[in-house]
C-alpha cells in the first residue's frame, strides 16, 4: 500500500439526476455507470480516461429523485463536469444531469445524503 503522500488526490461531485421523461423499471445507478463511463471514453479516449480515474461510488434514491457521487482525480474535475453535462440521454430517456456540488471529502456529502458512516 502506498504511503498518503503517493496516492492520487481525488474530488467528489454531487449530482442529481432529473428524469424529464420518466419510465418504470430503470436501474438508474447501473445506466448512469455505463453511459458516464462511454461518454468519458468517447470525449477524450484511453489515455484521459485513464487519467481522469472517473467512478460513480454511490447512487441513492431520494423524494423521486437520484443522487449520486462521482469521484475523479482532482486535476481533471472540469473534464468529468464536461461530460457529466453532455449526457442527454439514459436509456432513451431524456435526462438533465445537475452538478450539486464538490468536494474534497465524501463525509460531507453523505451528511447531505442523510447516511450513517461507521466510525
């Protein structure tokens, strides 16, 4: 295991996903995984995939709407909030992707997100 000062430094976005045409039976966080992760190979390929380290690390269901956690390599945030904007589409629905947030830390966010974390 790396010591702290090796590891990469990593930034936390909170979105919400706002379903503009709504239909039953979507696995949101599944589809949300797939389309963030083609759309990021797609704009910038292998290599600024593999640099950005982008991953959705929790997706919760709220009050009729999805929130979820995207967590990225502090130096390429603006790249992720890119192409988490150019998705229009999930699962033919239309769909608007909406940047809460970012952070350094998740712990914020999950007092948002009213989740217990284990001490």
């Amino acid at each position: 295991m790396l010591p702290k000062s090796m590891r990469d430094k990593k930034r936390y976005l909170l979105c919400r996903l706002i379903n503009v045409e709504k239909k039953e039976g979507m696995d949101a966080g599944k589809e949300i995984r797939i389309t963030l992760s083609k759309q990021i190979f797609s704009l910038y390929g292998d290599i600024g995939s593999a640099k950005t380290n982008a991953k959705i690390i929790q997706v919760k269901e709220q009050n009729k709407e999805v929130y979820f956690i995207v967590m990225c390599n502090y130096n390429h945030v603006e790249q992720v909030e890119f192409a988490l904007a150019n998705i229009k589409e999930l699962n033919n629905c239309k769909i608007i992707i909406n940047i809460r947030e970012v952070s350094g830390t998740q712990k914020k966010f999950n007092t948002f997100l009213n989740i217990k974390t284990r001490k």
